[in-house]
C-alpha cells in the first residue's frame, strides 16, 4: 500500500512541475526569476523534510515514554518482593 501511494504522489509531483514551466519574480530574501516547477519542487522537499523531523521527535518520544513506564512499573514491583511472608498473608 505504501508503495502505491508513493508511486502515485511521485506521478502527480511529476505532473505538476511539467505544467509549470513558467518563470516567476521572487523578492523574498533574495531578487530574482525562477521557474515554478523548482520553486514547487523546493517546498516540497522542504515539506517532507520537514514532516521527517516531527515524525522522528514523535518516535524518540514514545520510546522515552515506553522506557519510563517499564522503569516505573519496574519501581512499583519491588516493594512486593520485600515484604514478609507474614505482610503478604494479611495483605491477600
């Protein structure tokens, strides 16, 4: 399915940047003429980028919760091990 997709968004990226061949002014940070199909083609690259970075900062973030909750429930475990055969009767 994953490869479908990407298959089909390459195709229409592709479509795009062929029907835009024109040239246009940009006076942003620099003056100057550029066809439209880089300029798609550049905040396309920067989107998925972009989208990399979060989706990598999400991972490491889960991983850091999935570390922490087994090292809590790691915490809550030994408490039980240390109780007294006689503390464990009158606790069931």
């Amino acid at each position: 399915m994953r490869n479908i997709f990407l298959i089909l968004l390459t195709v229409i990226v592709t479509l795009v940047c062929v029907k835009n061949t024109q040239t246009v002014n940009i006076d942003l940070f620099i003056e100057g003429n550029i066809t439209l199909w880089k300029l798609l083609l550049t905040f396309f690259v920067m989107g998925i980028l972009f989208a990399f970075l979060l989706k990598g900062g999400k991972k490491k973030q889960q991983r850091e919760n999935i570390a922490l909750s087994d090292q809590l429930e790691e915490d809550n475990q030994e408490p039980k091990s240390k109780l007294s055969d006689e503390d464990r009767d009158f606790l069931s």
